[in-house]
C-alpha cells in the first residue's frame, strides 16, 4: 500500500517531461522579416511548377524520345488547300461541314458570297489519322480545280523548346534559394526582378510548346467551293459607253451651232445699224470741216 504514492509520482513527473518536449517541438522558429515571408509561396510555386529534370548527356536519341514530355514520334503540322466547283454550292458547303464532324474534327471559321458568282470558303480542322480521308471525300463533292499538301516538321523545334524550358526552371530554382537567404531588401528585390523575367520566359516557352502540340495535334485543310455557272466575262471595250460618248458629244455640238446661229441672227442686224449710224457721223463731221 505505500507503494502507490511512489507510483503515483513518477507517473505525474513523467507526464510532466512528455508534455514539455511536445511543447517544445511544436513551436516554430519565427520567420525573417520582409521579403523572407515570400519563402512559403515560393515553396507552393516550385511545387506547382514542378518539370521534368534534363536528361543525361550520354543517353542516346532514342532514350531521350521517351522521356516524360517529349513527343515518341516526329511532329509534323499537316495543311493542305482544296478547290472545287459543285453545282449547288450550299449543299456542298452542309456536307463539307458534315463529313467534318464524321472525321472527328471541327469547323473552325466559314465565309459565303454571291459577288462574281456564289462561293463558299472553309477552314477545317481534323485529326492526323482523318486527314487524307478528308480531302478524298472533299474532291468528290464536284470538280476539283486546284489542289496542295504540306507538311512542317517542328520536332527540332519542339526539342530545343523543352531544354531551353528545363533550363530556365533550373534557374528559377537557384533564384528562389537565393531569395530565401536574402538578408537585405536590395538584394531581394533584385533577386524578385530576375524571378519575373525568368517567369516570363517559362510562360513564352511553354505557350510555344502548347501551340505547336494543338497545331500537330489537328491538321488543317482549306476548302474552297465555286458554282458551275461562272459569271459572263466582262467586254475588254464597252461599246456601248463608247456609243453613248458619241451621242452625247453629237448633241453638245448640236446645241454649241445652234447657239452660234442664234447670236448671229441677233448680231449682224445690230452689227449693220451700228455702221450705217457710224457712217453717217463720219459723214457730217467731213462736211462740217470743209465749210
């Protein structure tokens, strides 16, 4: 019986210590001031913005076409222009749309006019595998005029992106450890300007890259449809303007003789008063000099 005291005691001094080295563990060291709290976001950023370590030197081309965001096959960006004539250009234009949406792809802009004839312009854009099955269903819709495929390949391209991107995240990586052991507000904030010019150039890259994924990703053809009936072809001369020229200077010839008629009816009565009456003057002042 008078061991329970003994007993008691150690147990409450042992619960004692456990409960001050939990209290100890659990407080934090504060954190530097100013630009030092930026450690927290910068930790968050390079966890979201996490990428794909560069790759050895000596591994082979092979080995790097595999690596996580590398492209196993060659990127090309297929095109391809299309001319045909139809004899109904809007059921052409409801079926180009339909075959289309049956290879998988979309429409992605469209234009129609009647000026010169009735015309329908298209941009379609399709999956690699539906490409060539397009255009052969899109040469049967009438007679075809003008035809052309290209292809770029952007796998150089693509490849130089992704190490110049792994690039720039490895140093926004230093950047951040060195914004962690900033001690002065200058060297913070030039350490921040380099941050935001790298960040900049990691968005640009990876804006690139995303382009040329969506571009590969899905060919695009351009459709043009014409009507059969072609519009007249206009006269090299215009007769009939040249015609009408002529009536119309005939007349004003016409009305300028008439007016020149017309004033010397007026003025050769007005003409042969004028020099009876001059003559008769002449004729008295002769007479009068005399006398």
């Amino acid at each position: 019986m008078d061991r329970w005291p003994l007993k008691l005691a150690a147990l409450a001094l042992t619960l004692t210590v456990l409960a001050g080295c939990s209290g100890a563990k659990g407080a934090a060291a504060p954190e530097k001031p100013g630009f030092m709290q930026a450690r927290a976001a910068s930790d968050d950023e390079r966890e979201t913005n996490k990428e794909a370590p560069a790759p050895a030197a000596g591994k082979t081309a092979a080995t790097e076409a595999l690596q996580p965001g590398l492209p196993a096959a060659r990127m090309v960006i297929k095109t391809a222009s299309l001319s045909v004539r139809v004899k109904d250009v809007d059921a052409a234009f409801a079926r180009a749309m339909q075959l289309t949406e049956a290879s998988g792809g979309y429409v992605q802009s469209s234009t129609q006019s009647v000026e010169g004839g009735q015309r329908a312009d298209l941009t379609l854009r399709v999956p690699p595998d539906g490409f060539l099955p397009l255009i052969s269903s899109l040469e049967a819709l009438g007679t075809q005029e003008s035809k052309s495929l290209g292809g770029q390949d952007v796998t150089e391209e693509y490849y130089d992106l992704d190490a110049e991107l792994q690039n720039k995240v490895q140093v926004r990586g230093r950047l951040f450890q060195l914004l962690d052991r900033a001690s002065k507000v200058t060297d913070a904030i030039q350490v921040e300007e380099q941050l935001e010019r790298v960040g900049a150039d990691v968005n640009r890259i990876k804006g690139r890259m995303k382009y040329l994924q969506t571009m590969v990703g899905l060919a695009t053809v351009n459709l043009s449809i014409y009507s059969e009936a072609r519009p007249a072809a206009e006269e090299f001369i215009n007769w009939s303007m040249i015609g009408h020229g002529f009536v119309t200077a005939a007349r004003v010839l016409v009305r300028a003789l008439f007016f020149i008629l017309q004033a010397l009816v007026v003025l050769i009565p007005l003409g042969v008063l004028g020099g009876g009456i001059a003559w008769g003057v002449a004729a008295v002042l002769r007479a009068r000099r005399k006398s």
